[in-house]
C-alpha cells in the first residue's frame, strides 16, 4: 500500500527551505524576546532597578543559554549587576 503525501508549488525547493529557516529563525527570536522580558519583569517584581546599561546588555543578547542563565540568577540577584557576575566557584 502506498503513502499519499499532499504536495504544493515549491514544496522541496530552495523555496520551500528558506519558508522553513524563516520560520525556525522567526521562532528562535520570539523566545529570545520573551526571555529577555522575562529577566526585565522578573527583576522589576521583586523591585530591583535596571539601569539602562543592564537593560541594554540583556536586550542585545541572542544567546538562549545565555540568557537562560541570567532568568535564573534574576530571582536571587540583590542587584541587576549582578546578572553578569560569575558565583564564585562556577
């Protein structure tokens, strides 16, 4: 028995691909923008002021780990500065 597959104009093609990459690079810059307002409101919440150099270091960052890393040290850290600085021993 043979499969059925539902194919369109392009599908397989250069065109097809580049669809695809756009859409997987389009999703990878959502999370990082939600990753960054994350660390931002998280910061915010527990009342910790964010100085625009802060603010713009993690606003330019389009590492997922990275950024990742510094979601994580946003609920501990007593300051945004902090964010950057390595835990002793790391």
């Amino acid at each position: 028995m043979s499969t059925y597959r539902i194919r369109f104009p392009g599908s397989g093609t250069i065109i097809e691909e580049a669809i695809l990459k756009g859409r997987e690079q389009g999703s990878n810059e959502v999370r990082i923008g939600v990753r960054i307002q994350d660390i931002l409101r998280v910061l915010r919440v527990r009342g910790i002021e964010v100085p625009d150099a802060v603010r713009e270091r993690v606003g330019s960052c389009e590492d997922l780990d990275v950024l990742g890393t510094w979601l994580d040290r946003a609920v501990t850290v007593g300051s945004a500065d902090e964010l950057f600085v390595e835990p002793a021993g790391a």
